[in-house]
C-alpha cells in the first residue's frame, strides 16, 4: 500500500509513522527527515534546503520532488511506501500522481492550540530521527534515544516563533493537498487528538489493520 499521512508539523506523523510500518511491512519515507540528514552531511541539497529549514518555510518544490522521486527508485517500495511530510503543495501532489499515485490518504487532524502545546515537548533522536513527547511519549531513560541510544535533543524549528510561522504555511500550503485527494476519494481524516495508542487505533480500524 501506498500511504500518505497528512497533517500539521507536531500532529504526530512521524510517531504514527512508525507504527503502521511495523504492522504494513514497508518503508517510510520522511522527507523532513531525508533534508536533516542532507543538511548534516553538508550535500549539496543540504546547503540549499538549509536556509529554508530554519526559518520554517518549504524547501522548494522541485528540489524536494526530485528527491522523492530518487528515494521511491532506491528504496524497496514494491509492496509499497508510507510518506510522512510530503506531499505539502498541490504541485507536489499533482507531480506524484504522475510516478506513485497513492492508494489511500490519512490526515491527522489537530487544532493549532494542541500543536503548540505539543512542540515545546518534543525530543528528537538527532541520529536516527525517532521523536518523542517529555510528557505523552517518553522515552524509557530520559534524554536518551531508545532505538539507538543517542542523546536527543529539540530542533531548532520547533522554537515556539518557527512553529507559528509552519502552521501558518501549513494552512495555507498543504491544507489544499487535502482537498486534492478528498476529490480523488482518497482521503481519510483522523481525530489527532488523544493517546499515541488511542489515536493509532482510529488510524489502523480506518485502514482495515487488524489492532
Ligand atoms: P518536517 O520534519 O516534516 O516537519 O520537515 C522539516 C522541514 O523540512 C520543513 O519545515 C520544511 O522546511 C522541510 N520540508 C520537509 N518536507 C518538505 C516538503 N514536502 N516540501 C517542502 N519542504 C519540506
């Protein structure tokens, strides 16, 4: 299966990410991600997405398609991908329909106040990018990764002035990727809200995954 999950920065994307790739078996694909480990290595997409990246704004449409496009070549998506922060333009969108269209579109759906809230509390694994909530998802040793065992630490967009400005391009930006595929009847919109647990489960009974 071909999976998008759709949703603000800090709707718990990447958490849930994780776990209907363990139920599904296939990759996971997190262009936020894939730009982190560009700019650590000093790429050259690295270098340009950058600048971008602090300031909270998208890094620019082509850029990123090219990327995706490479990655769902690489990677070892024959029984398919799940996508997490892409597509976040109607270009975007419009371009992967035309390499690997989706088979079914999740958007996590939580208010702005939530998110806020949520971001001053996230721990991020600088090593292998797993993420973390101090209050809502620790990890089982404070401060310490538990995949990898790195020390984790806060990104720097998740300062609470960059949060506000990718909402606002959240809103403006990817809220429309969502009426792109709600006309295509691919999407499915899940209440954000609750648990990790609580909210995977709407996310799998809305997939036919068995809980
Ligand atoms: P994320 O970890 O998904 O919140 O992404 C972190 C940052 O990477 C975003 O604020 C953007 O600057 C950039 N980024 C990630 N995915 C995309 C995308 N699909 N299009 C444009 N920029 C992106």
């Amino acid at each position: 299966m071909k999976l998008i999950l759709l949703g603000a920065p800090g709707a718990g994307k990447g958490t849930q990410a994780e776990f209907i790739q363990a139920a599904l078996k296939v990759p996971v694909i997190s262009t936020g991600n894939l730009l982190r480990e560009a700019v650590a290595q000093g790429t050259s997409l690295g270098l340009k997405a950058k600048e971008y990246m602090t300031s909270g704004r998208l890094v620019p449409d082509e850029l990123i398609i090219a990327l995706v496009r490479e990655k769902l070549a690489s990677h070892d998506c024959e029984h398919g991908v799940i996508l997490d922060g892409f597509p976040r333009t109607v270009a975007q969108a419009e371009a992967l329909d035309t390499f690997a269209a989706p088979d079914a579109v999740v958007s996590l759906e939580v208010p702005d106040e939530v998110i806020v809230k949520r971001m001053t509390g996230r721990r991020t694994c600088p090593k292998c990018g797993s993420t973390y909530h101090v209050e809502h998802n620790p990890p089982q040793v404070e401060g310490v990764c538990d995949k990898c065992g790195e020390k984790l630490g806060i990104r720097h967009d998740d300062d609470p002035e960059v949060v506000l400005q990718r909402l606002e391009i959240y809103h403006d930006q990817t809220e429309p990727v969502k009426h792109h595929y709600d006309a295509l009847n691919k999407l499915q919109q899940v209440e954000g809200v609750g648990t990790v647990e609580e909210i995977r489960q709407r996310i799998f009974r809305k997939l036919g995954l068995e809980l």
